[in-house]
C-alpha cells in the first residue's frame, strides 16, 4: 500500500493486527493512526507497516484476506473463487 492509496478516517491494521484509524498522513509515507479509547498519543507507522481494513477483510498486496484467515489461510471453491477457510465467507 501506498500513502496515495489511504486517506484519513480509513481503517487499518498493524502486523499484529490491531485495528487503528488514520487521523494524519504525511508525504513521507509517515501515517498517525488512533484507536478508540485511547487516552495517549497517536501512533506513529510507516505506510508500508500497515494494512488497510475493509468491513472485516483485510487489504495485503492487491489480495484480500478475512480476519479470521490470517491463521487459517484461504481456499478455493469449484470457480476459482477465493474464500476464507475458518468462516467459508468469500473474500474477494
């Protein structure tokens, strides 16, 4: 992912997949992100440290990837259609 590829309010994961919003990017590729709750600074990530977030499926590498697959893997029906192993929903 790129730093054009994001904007501001987008979901997103680090590589242990804690979810965070993006509150501030800069060009550099530096991006802000916050959780909810939070009470202390922003977090501070390089665009290439990260992952977006869409609904429950996660953005890696021009491929999507459920949440729950992230352990488990993906599968392939009888179309060729990818779909996460763990809750058989269809991924892409």
């Amino acid at each position: 992912m790129t730093i054009q590829e994001i904007r501001i309010g987008d979901k997103v994961q680090d590589r242990n997949g804690f979810e965070f919003e993006v509150v501030s990017l800069f060009k550099d590729g530096t991006v802000y992100c916050d959780f909810e709750g939070n009470e202390g600074d922003v977090w501070e990530f390089k665009v290439e440290e990260l992952e977006r977030v869409v609904n429950d499926v996660v953005w890696q590498n021009e491929q999507f990837y459920c949440n729950c697959s992230r352990g488990k893997g993906l599968d392939y029906d009888e179309d060729g259609m990818p779909y996460c192993i763990e809750c058989e929903k269809p991924v892409q």
